[in-house]
C-alpha cells in the first residue's frame, strides 16, 4: 500500500497487477460485480463491492471508505485473481 496508495484502482488493477489489459476491463468487472475489498479479521470475513467509480479512487480512498485501516488482512479480488494489500 506504501508505494501504490495514490495510484487509482484502475491502474493498479491493470499496469501493476497485470489482472487487466486495460482500465476499461477494469470498469466492465466492476459493472459485473467482479471487483471486491475483502477484510480478514480475526477469523471473519467482510466483502465490500467496489463499483464502476471505485476504480477511478485512489487505492488510498478505496480501502479508507470500506475501513478497512484496522489492522486486519485486506485483498483486492479481480474477477478470479486475488491480491493481499500490504497495509
């Protein structure tokens, strides 16, 4: 999260990640429910779904607006690619 937290989901998702060939992919997941926060904490489980306009945010933002800054395990799920955030 130190070096991307500014970068948009967008093109985290799709230059850094390698999980898209392009922003636009990136939008057509997130239109069909394919892009997902998940928090792990303390054996539970909580998915927030991120929308078309979550992939212009910030990674920053993203994880701030799901509360996801508690200390727990965070993941980003793109379609069936899952990765940890290191927070």
């Amino acid at each position: 999260m130190k070096d991307h937290a500014e970068d948009t989901l967008g093109a985290l998702i799709s230059r850094t990640l390698d999980f898209a060939p392009s922003v636009s992919a990136v939008r057509r997941v997130a239109q069909q429910n394919g892009l997902r926060l998940i928090r792990e904490a303390d054996g539970d489980q909580h998915t927030t779904q991120l929308t078309e306009a979550s992939v212009q945010q910030t990674l920053a933002a993203a994880v701030g607006e799901a509360g996801a800054l508690d200390g727990a395990e965070l993941y980003l799920k793109v379609g069936r690619k899952v990765a940890r955030i290191d927070v």
